[in-house]
C-alpha cells in the first residue's frame, strides 16, 4: 500500500547512509566503538550519568527491573494505555503487574489518584510511561514514590527530548527506558537505551546485555583482555554499530525533528479544534512533549473502523494508540479485571485515533487531514 500521507516516515538521507557505509568499511559490526560513542552522546543529551546502548526498548525496560531486583511476588503499578512491552517486562521478571487507569480522556497519562490507591504491601515500583511524548505528572508521582519508597522507571519510548525544566525525561526516576524502533523521534530500526544516575544499576545493565561477561567481545579484539568469567546471568541484548552509527546521526536531528512535530500539531489542533464529533487529549497540556504522536478522540457514535478505513481510502494512514493491555486475550485470561476498574483505559482504547505526525510532513499535509477529517464528520 502507497499511503499519499504515512503514520510516521524515516527522516534519513544521506548522512545516515555513509555513516552506515563507513561502519560497513570498518568491518567490526558488534558493539564497539560507535555504540561507546553513542552511549556518551546520548547520556549527555538527556543529561544523565550513564547510558547503556540495548538491542531494543523493550530489552532496556527488561534489564531495568531486573537490575532493580524485580522477583516473584512483588508488584509493578503500570497503565493500560501503552504498548504491550511496558507490561510484559514486568512479567519478564515473574512479577505481577497491576494496572492503573488514565488521569482522564483528556490526558492518558497514569492517574495519580489512583496509583496512591492501587499501592500494596508488595508494590516495588512504577512504570510510567510518558504517552505520546506528553510528560506525565512527575512531581507528583515523585512524591508518591518517596512516601511510599517504590522506585520509578521511566518507559521514555515515546518522550526522547521532552522536558521537566532543567531535566529531561527519562532521568526522573531510577531508570529511563528508550526505544530506537522505527516509528520513533530517534530511528535506528530496532535498538533501546537505558539510562541512570546510579553507578551500580548502570553496571548491571551493562554485564546483563552481553551474557553477563566480565570482557565484551571489542576488549578482546583490541586485546584489552583475553580471556572472560560469567558472573550474572545475562542475555544477548548488544546493540550493533550501524545502529549506533544511525542513532549518531538522529541524535543530531532530534531538537529540530521534535520543533516539527510540534509546529505541525499546532497546525492540527488550530484546524481541528472546535469540529464538534472528536476533542483532542493533551490540547492545553501543562507539561512539555516531544510529540511523538497526534492522538484524537472520536465522538461515542462514531463507527472508528469506518473512519479510519474512509481516510485511507484517501491515502491517508491512522493508527490506535492503543487497545489497552489488560484487555488482549493473555492478559484477560491470566491478569483478569473487574469490570469498571479501568474506566479511562477501556474509554481511550474504543475511541482514540493516531492521525499521521512525522517532520518530513508538511503544513499542506496536515490541512488535507484536517479537510478530509471534517469532510467525514463535520
Ligand atoms: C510505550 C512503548 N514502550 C515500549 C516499547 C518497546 O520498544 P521496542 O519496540 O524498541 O522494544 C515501545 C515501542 O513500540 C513503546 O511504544
């Protein structure tokens, strides 16, 4: 399918391809040192200690709990609202999740109110994850994890870039998570990122991505070492060096792809606001965000299935940011819940519609959106 206006497009050209050529002339494709340069690029970007450079987000979201000490028995607070992997990790770890409801249809983000509600005597932690790129409440998720001493991982997949005033997201709570999948702000195809403060935790991710091996496989080839013990039990999460030699050349782009993307939101919501069937969540946000995506909300009497299938009759692609977890087939089975305990969640995942955000879009593709959009329910 030729979509005349993608979801999201690749924002490459030909930096990335002679990056990637001269990582292929260099002939070391595993983690060495464009990963060791991305890693510090990265940490330095969102203003973190450490930076440890993984295969996948959901990989760093994995090694983040396990570094935590997540085990048996112990239970994670997490939303609904997200994709599926901030929940599987946690059950990567054999903890339970517990799900936590949206603030409201207008911010999807997790409900405070009623994570201080869900807190148990077995409640380890938090996965907040900032949806969308639209900064959750830190402050006072912060002072709920304080008070209760729980630790707070970031799911930053969506939020590379976002602020919280002199901070950045993902560096808010013990661990921040990123994702390099294609569809997001930095692309790099798969590839993660975890990012600390603290020395010990960065340490344990580190030995955790390679087997738990005392010397990577680069040391050994610079004949640093030669030989290596195992002493955790690791995994192979190593990113490669052309996803670090991309990760290189869109960490360059980044601030000026994020300033697009919130132009071209601006467009939208200047253009849509007021269009009686559908509202738009995180309008008035009082928090910063990379805009990672430009979610609506449809009127209750909308078929969702028939407009989305109207728009692409139009070349126009749509998505849905997201069918809740607690209600896919694994979860209702294994993690059931009582009807009406996650209000929000199952409100958002009838009704919500991801229109096309990216920074190779243009003012004219926004407005032809917005037209078609109006044509269909106006
Ligand atoms: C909110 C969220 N968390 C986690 C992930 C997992 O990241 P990855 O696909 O890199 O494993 C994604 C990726 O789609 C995501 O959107």
């Amino acid at each position: 399918m030729k979509w005349k206006i993608p979801l999201f497009d690749l924002d490459y050209n030909k930096q990335e391809i002679s990056a990637v050529t001269s990582v292929l002339k260099r002939r070391w494709l595993t983690m060495g040192e464009k990963v060791e340069e991305f890693e510090s690029k990265f940490a330095r970007f969102v203003k973190a200690k450490y930076a440890v450079a993984l295969s996948s987000g959901t990989a760093a979201l994995h090694l983040a709990l396990k570094s935590l000490d997540l085990k048996a028995g112990d239970e994670v607070l997490v939303p609904s609202i997200t994709f599926v992997a901030s929940v599987n990790a946690v059950l990567y770890c054999s903890a339970k999740p517990v799900f936590v409801d949206s603030t409201s249809l207008n911010d999807f983000n997790i409900s405070v109110t009623e994570l201080e509600k869900k807190i148990s005597s077995k409640t380890r932690g938090i996965i907040v994850v900032h949806y969308g790129g639209f900064l959750a409440d830190m402050d006072k998720i912060t002072r709920l994890t304080r008070k209760y001493d729980l630790f707070v991982i970031e799911d930053s997949a969506h939020s590379i870039g976002t602020k919280s005033g002199s901070k950045m997201a993902g560096t808010l709570g013990e661990i921040g998570c990123f994702s390099f999948f294609s569809n997001k702000n930095l692309a790099t195809g798969e590839g993660g990122m975890a990012v600390t403060d603290n020395e010990k935790l960065a340490k344990r991710i580190r030995l955790m991505r390679s087997h738990g091996m005392t010397t990577p496989t680069w040391e050994r080839f610079k004949a640093v070492a030669f030989d290596y013990d195992i002493v955790d039990l690791g995994y192979n999460y190593r990113m490669t060096e052309i996803g670090a030699a991309l990760g290189l050349e869109q960490l360059k782009k980044l601030i000026s792809n994020n300033r697009k993307r919130k132009a071209l939101s601006k467009i939208y919501i200047d253009y849509l606001s007021g269009v009686e069937q559908i509202s738009i969540p995180f309008k008035n946000h009082p928090r910063d965000s990379s805009h990672h995506l430009f979610p609506i909300l449809l009127n209750k009497k909308i078929d969702r299935r028939s407009f989305m299938q109207k728009l692409k009759r139009k070349g126009i692609q749509t998505s849905i940011h997201y069918l809740p977890v607690h209600k896919f087939s694994y979860y209702r089975k294994n993690y059931p819940q009582k009807p009406g305990n996650l209000p929000f969640s199952e409100e958002i995942g009838k009704r919500e519609v991801s229109l096309p955000l990216h920074p190779r879009m243009t003012k004219e593709d926004v407005l032809y959106i917005c037209q078609q959009v109006k044509k269909l329910i106006g």
